[in-house]
C-alpha cells in the first residue's frame, strides 16, 4: 500500500522541524553520536506505539526528557535566529529557547502519534567535520520510498547532542529558520517570535 500523499507530506514536514524516526535497523556501534540517537529514536517508537493510549499531551510528556537529551536546544534557538540573537537581552534568550523547546517536541507529539510501520537506518560509518559529527540516516516509507537525512551533532558536556538537520541529506534546517525567525525578530521583536512559536505550538496542542 502506498502511503497517502498528506501523510508523506506531514512527516517531511515534521521531519525539518525535529527529525523524529520511527523504526531504528543499525548495527550496534561503539560510536557514542549513533547510540545518541539509536536511545532517541527507541523512545520515539515507543512512544508512538502507544499514541493513542497516551494522547497528545502524554506524548509530548513522554518525549520531553529524551528530547532534551538528545538535541541541543539553546544552541539550535540561537542558531535559529541568527545575528540577531547578540542584541537580545537574556531575558529574550530564555524565552526564545523555553518557546523553542515547546515547538520541538510538540511536533513529534502531534506528527507522530501512531506507528505506520516506517522504517529508519542509520549508518554506524559517522562522518567527522572540524569538531562535528554528522550522522547519515535513511527514511524508509510504507512505500519503499527512501528519503536520506543527515544530522549534525556536536559536544556539550559530556554528551553529543543534535545541532542541525539537514533534509534530503543536504537542506540545514538551522537555514530555513533563520530566515522565518529573523523577518519575524526584525518585524516584530524576541516578543513577537515567542508569541508566533507559543502560538503554534497551543493549536497543535489542542488538535489532540
């Protein structure tokens, strides 16, 4: 059965948000940036088995502490806004990030509420860039289709967390935000940003 073009379209999209995956084929590996992953991606199948069981607001529960282990989200809020971000006060960071957070993983909440049987491999072989790690990985559809996508990680701590998207292997996420976050920032301040970012999260939220 070929999946439904709507549904594609949801999971790509979800997909430049937060990167969700939904079933993990990798070797086991010694390299600590796919285990990293390999713990996400098992807590998100997981979580999306029992979808319904848990409803919306216990997915997103559910997901918040793995979520937040796994991607870099003070980093990726002020890579998101860009220059921008050094004229902020640290009162706007926090917000900024705090409203960040909620979209990231209210978007895997609401985008991946079942499990469809798609499938993810990852490739244990993780390239090195300057400091970086990128990590390759294919979406594989109900259809066969097989979409790549590419994560960079980088250090914070003790731990490798996730930093940046790339879609189809080559599109930054981290690039496309910027450009809607900045024209937000320059038209309507950190204020406005966090109300458009609260905005959306509260409608998917109550969409079940």
């Amino acid at each position: 059965m070929r999946m439904p073009g709507t549904r594609r379209m949801a999971i790509a999209a979800a997909l430049l948000a937060v990167l969700p995956f939904l079933q993990v084929r990798a070797a086991d590996t010694a390299e600590p940036t796919v285990r990293q992953i390999q713990t996400f991606y098992a807590a998100l199948v997981d979580t999306m088995k029992r979808g319904k069981e848990l409803g919306i607001q216990g997915r997103y529960k559910q997901l918040t502490s793995v979520v937040e282990a796994t991607f870099d989200l003070p980093a990726m809020a002020r890579l998101s806004v860009g220059p921008a971000w050094n004229m902020l006060s640290e009162m706007d960071h926090m917000a900024i990030t705090e409203a960040f957070t909620r979209m990231t993983i209210a978007n895997y909440a609401k985008n991946f509420a079942t499990f469809a049987g798609e499938q993810f491999i990852t490739d244990p072989n993780v390239k090195t860039r300057n400091e970086d790690k990128i990590v390759e990985t294919k979406l594989i559809g109900s259809d066969k289709a097989t979409t790549p996508f590419n994560y960079r990680m980088h250090m914070v701590g003790d731990s490798w967390k996730i930093v940046d998207v790339y879609l189809n292997g080559y599109v930054s996420q981290l690039a496309l935000r910027r450009s809607d976050f900045s024209t937000t920032i320059a038209s309507s301040g950190a204020a406005g940003l966090v109300k458009k970012l609260n905005d959306l999260v509260d409608k998917q939220m109550a969409g079940g």
